[in-house]
C-alpha cells in the first residue's frame, strides 16, 4: 500500500486545525500540509456555530475568569491572558483580511456589545468589585456600570421587560464585544488557504489548500512512531467510510480533533499522554423561533454559574448570527454522555479508562459530588423547569417561542497531579511530546477564542528553532504588529491595535 507522505498532518478540520495550517502556511509557504477530517464536512464538531457559545471571549462578561479569592479580592490574571489572546486572534483575522486569505469577515464576526448581569446584594457586591478591579486595566477602561433601571432597560430592555424591582441589580457592559461564528470562520480559513496556497492538488486527492491537502471522511485509526530520514516521525492509519485503509507519514502530527483528540493521544503511547483521563460534558440551548423577539435584543448577557456547575454552563442570553442570520439563543444546559464527540460513540468514555488514569478518575468523581449532582439534576430537568431558568433572564419569555437543540460534547480534562492525584481542569490544555514530533490540544473554554495564541504556543514547544529565526520573526510581526509587546503595559498600542482591528474586520467603535 502506497504511503502519502507530507511535512505537517493534522488531524481535525475545525478552528484549531484550520488556524495552525493557516499560521504556517503564512510563516513557511513551502511546506505540505494535510488536514483529515473523519465528517464529511469541515467545522461539524465543537466549531460548528451550534455547538459552541460564539462568543468572541475576552473575559468581558465571562465571570467565572474572575472568581473571587477567599479574601475577597477579585485576581485578574486569567482575564488579561484571555483578553490578550483575543486581541492576537483579532491581529491575525485582520491580517488574513488585508492578503484576501479571508474574504468575508461580516460572515464569521459582528459586533455585540458583552454584558454581565447579577441580582442579589451578595452577587452585586461581587460585580462591583469585578468591575473595580478590571476597568482600573487599559484593557478593561472601557466596561461600564450601572445600577440604574433605566440605564438597564436601555441595554437590555428584554431583560428588564417584567422585572420586578424589589431587589438589588447591577450590570456591567463592553460595546466592543463580538458574536464569532467560528464554524463560517473555519471555512474561509480553509478556503483562504486554497486560495493562496503555492502548490495545489496534493496528494491523494480532495481539496487542495496550498501545497498540501484536506482530506474529507478519512478517520485516524492507527497512530505510530517511526523514523523518517534519520529524524522522527509517525505513520498514521486512516478508514474510510467503506472500509479502505490509508496511510500516511509526517515528521510532525497535530491532534485537533476536539473530544476525539483523547483517545487518539493515548494511542500514540507518548509518556505525555499518561496523566489524563477524561470528564465529559453535553449541552442544549433553548432557541428562540419569534423574529420580533430576536430583534429586540442585542447583547450576550452574562450570569454566574451554579455552584458546581462546570464553566460551559455559564447561563447567558445571547444574540447570534448563524449561516447569515441573527438568533437568540439561551443556555446551555448541562447534561452527561459518554461521547466525546456529538457524532461519537457511547463507548468513547469506558474505552479511555487506562490504569494510569482510572484512579485519577475516581478522585475527580469523589472530589467533585457537587458537579455530579448539579449535572444529575440538569438531566433530569423538565421542559417548564428549563423555562423557568430562562425567565431568571427573561421575566415575560412565552413558552411557545423558545425550543431546545442539543449542543455540543465537551471533554473536561482529567489530570494526575503530583501530591494531589486527580484533578478536573477547566481550561485548555496543550500537549507535546518531548521531540516536539506530536501536539495535542485537549479541553474546552475558552478554546476557539485563544485559537492563534495556542498554536503560537505549539509552535514554541515543537518549533522553537523556526519560531526564534529572523526570517519567522519578522513575519510575525508583519501578521500581528504588537508581536512581542505587552499589550497590557502599553496603552498606545493597544488603542493602535484596537482601531486596526475594527477598521478591517468592521466592528464598531
């Protein structure tokens, strides 16, 4: 059987894999890459505009990257990294723009102001504090406060439509925030690389994207180590639909497969691989039908998780567009399933189980009764009890207006921890191998938002030769002027970015 072969493989047609092969397409024209994708189609897992919240995060409104520490005091260390790592994707979109590798940027990012809102005195207290913490930042100057039911209505007035007056309220508001589409973004990323590719055709077959390929309906079966000139490398196995096994070989291998990237690491039998085991997570949105509704709402509107509830469920109202159109969207609601991908199987979870994370696992599971119970009772919840925690937001929201879709499968990490054994991680999670032949991203929020400050990471792990040459550098700040600067430390700059960023990308000001 022939063997393809190709500098970079990537593994997973969604926004992780889509960015890295458009960041190296940019820093290195001449190398071959190919991308498999196991659906038939690109972006139909966690990148897909259904299956994730679309918000652009920067931790405006995202209360759960500022929790409050057991003094009191509001740590915002999270929130500027996170907040950073939009501002470089939004460098990096602008810059695709202006070389015409993305050709439609009203058809992936639009303006939505972000808000946070709370009720309560402890949980106003909590906002406030928030809001003192944060806007004394050059990143956050801009997010405004009221307390004021008038100022509030002119916000949110969906949200104040109804609402009784009787207890403290308080939001804080961003104008500057984005709706990301990051499904429409991911095609244009692939389209982008079609179009300015030095190559084309590739191998195999499929739909070139520069000097390499995306591959449709092929899924990763078999991943091992091999040599490759002396230097190494990994052979991968792939089945079609019909059965018909394909191979290929690449001296470098990135696991961006969403939930699916798990299992494919542990195949891999790197020693990297061994702490983690897997926590999955499901979700549903209440979608509204009512076009006047939809119309008269135009925010992401932010409240605090439950306790114990995992940051996916993180309850916001929001306004969306999708496939062109604007929704309005409330959620999610947490549930459980052993599928790691929407699309995957129910023995995905049995199937991770190693002994090197089985213990961790159980740990996790006793640690963490709160989090068991909270998405015991999310599955259990009737229609009339989602539709009561959507009137928390939507005092007047009409039953008949509002319908539940399923959203996507997260897979929360797992970590074995040195001193502490089983740990659930929240965030995202980089791994590599010690050769830097092997990158796997695992984890879910904030994910799509930081997508290019990850693979910068990436690249620092597994390329740090190319990373630190002059030829590189210099294209890096030619795709992101602030490469290299503290945006936090120079508020000049940021303002230059900001204004760049809104001019091409056509947000408001």
């Amino acid at each position: 059987m022939q063997i393809q072969r190709c500098d970079v493989l990537l593994v997973g047609a969604g926004i992780m894999g889509a960015t890295l092969a458009s960041l190296l397409r940019q820093l290195e024209p001449g190398l071959e890459l190919v991308v498999l994708e196991r659906l038939e189609g690109v972006a139909g897992e966690s990148s897909s505009p259904l299956n994730n919240a679309g918000t652009g995060h920067a931790a405006n409104c995202e209360l759960n990257y500022t929790p409050e520490a057991a003094d009191g005091s509001i740590p915002t260390g999270k929130a500027l990294a996170i907040n950073t790592a939009f501002e470089r994707s939004l460098e990096f979109w602008s810059s695709l723009v202006e070389r015409e590798q993305l050709a439609d940027p009203a058809g992936f990012i639009r303006s939505v102001p972000h808000l946070s809102f709370v009720w309560g005195e402890a949980n106003v207290n909590f906002l406030r504090r928030r809001h003192r913490a944060l806007s004394a930042l050059p990143q956050f100057a801009d997010m405004a406060w009221s307390e004021d039911p008038s100022q509030l209505r002119q916000w949110m007035p969906l949200v104040m439509q109804g609402r009784p007056l009787d207890q403290p309220m308080a939001a804080t508001r961003v104008a500057r925030g984005t709706d990301v589409n990051f499904g429409a973004l991911t095609h244009q990323l692939l389209e982008g690389l079609e179009r300015g590719g030095a190559g084309g055709g590739g191998i195999g077959g499929g739909i070139g994207i520069g000097g390499g390929v995306l591959r449709r309906g092929l899924e990763v079966t078999g991943l091992e180590r091999c040599q490759l000139a002396g230097r190494p490398g990994w052979r991968v196995e792939a089945r079609t639909a019909a059965g018909r096994i394909e191979r290929f070989e690449a001296p470098f291998v990135f696991l961006g497969a969403g939930g699916g990237s798990l299992p494919l690491l542990q195949r891999s039998g790197i020693a990297e691989a061994k702490p983690y085991g897997a926590f999955p997570v499901s979700g549903q949105w209440l979608i509204c039908r009512n076009p006047a509704v939809i119309a008269a709402h135009d925010a992401k509107v932010y409240g605090k998780a439950a306790v114990g509830a995992p940051p996916m469920s993180v309850p916001h109202l929001d306004t969306r567009w999708i496939d062109g159109e604007r929704a309005l969207l409330f959620g999610p609601y947490a549930g459980f399933s052993t599928r790691f991908l929407k699309r995957g199987s129910l023995l995905d979870l049995p199937r991770s189980v190693r002994a090197s994370n089985l213990l961790p696992s159980l740990q996790v599971g006793a640690r963490n009764f709160d989090l068991v119970r909270y998405l015991v009772g999310q599955v259990l919840q009737t229609k009339e009890q989602r539709l009561a925690t959507l009137r928390q937001f939507l005092p007047e929201a009409a039953d008949d207006d509002w319908q539940l879709e399923t959203a996507g499968q997260r897979v929360q990490i797992i970590k074995r921890l040195p001193g502490v054994g089983g740990s659930l991680q929240m965030g995202t999670e980089l791994v590599t191998s010690a050769d830097g032949s092997l990158a796997a991203l695992l984890g879910a929020s904030p994910g799509a938002s930081t997508a290019v400050q990850t693979m910068l990471e990436l690249l620092q792990r597994c390329w740090p030769e190319r990373l630190a040459s002059a030829a590189w550098q210099e294209r890096l700040r030619q795709l992101m002027p602030s490469w290299g600067q503290p945006l936090a430390a120079d508020p000049a700059l940021l303002a230059q970015v900001r204004k760049r960023s809104n001019a091409v990308l056509g947000l408001e000001t």
